[in-house]
C-alpha cells in the first residue's frame, strides 16, 4: 500500500487539511520513457520518467472504493512526463473519509481534448470528509485544456473539478473549452468550486463553461475560483465567480455570472458580461467597458472605478456602504435621489440606481467628451507640424 499526501480547502483558503490518501498497489505503472496508449479498463494508471501515455474513447481508469481514504485514479509526475487525454473516463474511488481523485498530477506536460474526470465521493455525513478533485493539478510543466468534463466529489467540504496550482510556480494554464463542475455537499454547507486556481498561477481562458451556485459566506460552491493567481476571461461563461487572497481578473469577452470579490482582489473590464457585483475587504474594479448589471453590494473599502461600458440598472439598486467608494468619470453627471444619471467617458449613457449608506461616497468627475478631445489633440499636432516644417497654417498671412 502506498500513502500519498493531499491538501484540500476548507471554508477559508487559508484553512489547510493535510490527508493520507491511501491506495492500492499500481494497477499499470508507465515509467520505461516510451509512448503508451490506453484504450481499456484499469483501475489506476502511474505515469513518471518522461513517458508519454494517450487516453482515448473506451479507456475506463476507475479506482476501487476503500474504507477510509479512497485512491486516486491517476497519478503524473516529472516534468518531461506527457499525458494527452482525448476520451475514457479517469474516475476517484469513494471512501467514508475522503474521496480518491481522478488526476492527480505534480509537473508534467498536459493535453486534455475530451474525456471525463471524476472525483470520488466521501460517504461520511460529517464535517471535513473531502471529495475527491475530478483533476488535481499540483505544479505542470505545460496544461492546455480543450474540452472534457470535470466534477468534483460530494464531500464537506465537495471537491472541486478541477484545483491547478496548489503547490506550482509561477505557469500559465491555457483552457478554451471543457465543463467544469463543483462537487455537492452534505446539508448544503461547503460546496467545491468548478475550477479553483491559486499560488501565482495565470490562466488564459477563451472558452468552457464553469458551473456553480452562489455562496459568498462561506466562499464555496463557486463556478470559477482565483486566489493569489490571475485569470484572463478572454471568452467562456462562470455561472458565479469568487477573487480573493490578491487574485487578478481581466474581463475581455467572457460572461461571468455574480462576482463576489474580498482579500485586495482585482478586477478589470473592458468586454465582456459580469452580473451581480459583490465587493468587499478593500477589493478594486476598473471598469471601461463592457456590461456589469446592477444588484448586490459595493462595501467594506471597496472601490470602483466606472470610466465606460454600460454600469448599473434601474429595476434592482446596488448598496454602497462601509466606506465603499465610487468613482465615476464622463460628461453631464448627477447624482440625486438614488439615480445616477449622464454619460461616461467612453460616450456610453448611465442610468443607474444607487443607495448610499454608512460612509460610502460617490465622486463624479467631469472629463473632456471623446469627440472634442480627439479634435483638440489633432490641432495641436498639426500645429506642431506646421512650425517644424516652417510652413504657414492655412488662414494666416505669414507674417
């Protein structure tokens, strides 16, 4: 039997469970440094020493379930290890105590086009009884995620499905397609995230769907989960997404569904879709475009910063309060009664309804329109051209 070390969140990221994850001996162990395909059924696959394994449509890597830590499915190791995945399943056994993982990997080159990852679930109905991960990504040397489906183990807390980065460096996790799904829990209490990215890492995400519920208390259950790392939504949907510890967020195109924000996290807009917005604990958003609707809160030292795009709405208000701040920069504004009201810098109109309490503000800020600005900016250059050139400006005599 060997013993391998997991780490898993609980309700708070900064909560760290160690957990021996016990498992049987490798049913098939991939370490000669040559090529493999695996088409057939296995109940755990070990890949290490730079060997290069492909799991095509009929592969079946299903871990037993064993009392009272489940086994993982799958295992990568080192840096120059390849895994390419383009079918099968690689599912995480059920234990009483903890749910196995489907992939678990440290290092590695990592190609996943199709195929489902499952964790396992945790058949305990007690506090800390951990569902398995459907991937678990320590560190990689290389991840590029196409498609597939991954979801997380029931557990208290469930299993996310898919953690990238809890040990790694600095890398870049590139994902433009896959369905990424968090694992349940018992009563409704700590739920795990669809995808959760951590320690530096970056993530360039152009496509997939990232499935969760809306659980800001205890900070579980979301589609997409940042902490200390940042994310470029550049296309894809996040049904609900949560920024803490630090974590960077650029919207470029994609749709995220309610944003719940805490820890200094950092947001930026510029295309794309974000609902609900959620702030606190000193979080900043910068908003120059794209749709962020109204509802929700704006508190705790917030600040948001609104300089195009359309903000707000008026059928559902959003609260400002505990010294949130609002800045607001375009031409014609008021706020008066609840409403904003004008245009903002980019020329987009803003109606917006507002509530203000506990030492929040709003500022406003009038700027130069886009129009007359470009006008101004081209007659000084023009200018300047003429006197370079030593040439007389239409109109003038020269004298």
């Amino acid at each position: 039997m060997t013993i391998r070390a997991s780490v898993r969140w609980g309700a708070s990221i900064s909560a760290l469970v160690l957990v021996a994850i016990a498992g049987p001996a490798r049913a098939t162990d991939y370490n000669d440094g040559g090529t493999h395909t695996v088409s057939g059924s296995d109940t755990y696959v070990g890949i290490s020493n730079g060997s290069t394994v492909n799991v095509v449509t009929g592969a079946a890597i299903t871990a037993p379930d064993v009392d009272p830590f489940a086994p993982n499915a799958m295992s990568l190791t080192g840096p120059t290890s390849v895994l390419n995945v383009s079918g099968g399943t690689i599912a995480g056994g059920s234990g009483s105590y903890a749910g196995g993982s489907g992939l678990v990997a440290d290092g590695g080159q990592i190609s996943i086009s199709g195929g489902n990852f499952i964790g396992g679930d945790s058949s305990g109905f007690f506090a800390y009884r951990y569902g398995g991960f459907g991937a678990d990504i320590y560190s990689f040397t290389s991840l590029h995620v196409s498609g597939g489906n991954f979801s997380g183990g029931i557990g208290w807390p469930g299993g996310d499905g898919m953690r990238i980065g809890l040990y790694g460096a600095s890398n870049t996790a590139y994902i433009s397609g896959g369905n990424f799904y968090p694992g349940n829990s018992p009563y409704g209490y700590v739920f795990g995230n669809g995808l959760s990215i951590y320690n530096t890492q970056h993530a360039v995400i152009t496509g997939g769907g990232f499935y969760g519920g809306w659980n800001p208390t205890n900070r579980s259950g979301f589609g997409l989960h940042a902490a200390n790392s940042s994310v470029d939504a550049n296309g894809g949907y996040a049904g609900a997404t949560l920024l803490e510890a630090g974590a960077v967020l650029h919207v470029n195109g994609a749709a995220i569904g309610p944003l719940a924000m805490f820890d200094n996290a950092i947001a930026t807009i510029k295309s794309g879709y974000v609902d609900w917005p959620d702030f606190h604990d000193s979080a900043v958003v910068n908003m120059k475009g794209g749709y962020m609707t109204g509802g929700g809160f704006i508190a705790d030292n917030a600040v948001v910063n609104v300089r195009g795009g359309h903000f707000g709405r008026l059928d559902s208000p959003s609260d400002l309060t505990q010294n949130a701040v609002l800045n607001v920069y375009g031409m014609g504004l008021s706020f008066e009664n609840d409403l904003l009201q004008g245009t903002l810098q980019d020329g987009t109109p803003v109606e917006a309804w507002l509530r203000v309490y506990d030492s929040a503000t709003i500022h406003l800020f009038e700027v130069p329109e886009p129009s007359g600005f470009v006008l101004a900016l081209a007659g000084l250059l023009g200018l300047a051209w003429f006197r370079r050139r030593n040439l007389t400006p239409p109109g003038r005599s020269g004298t």
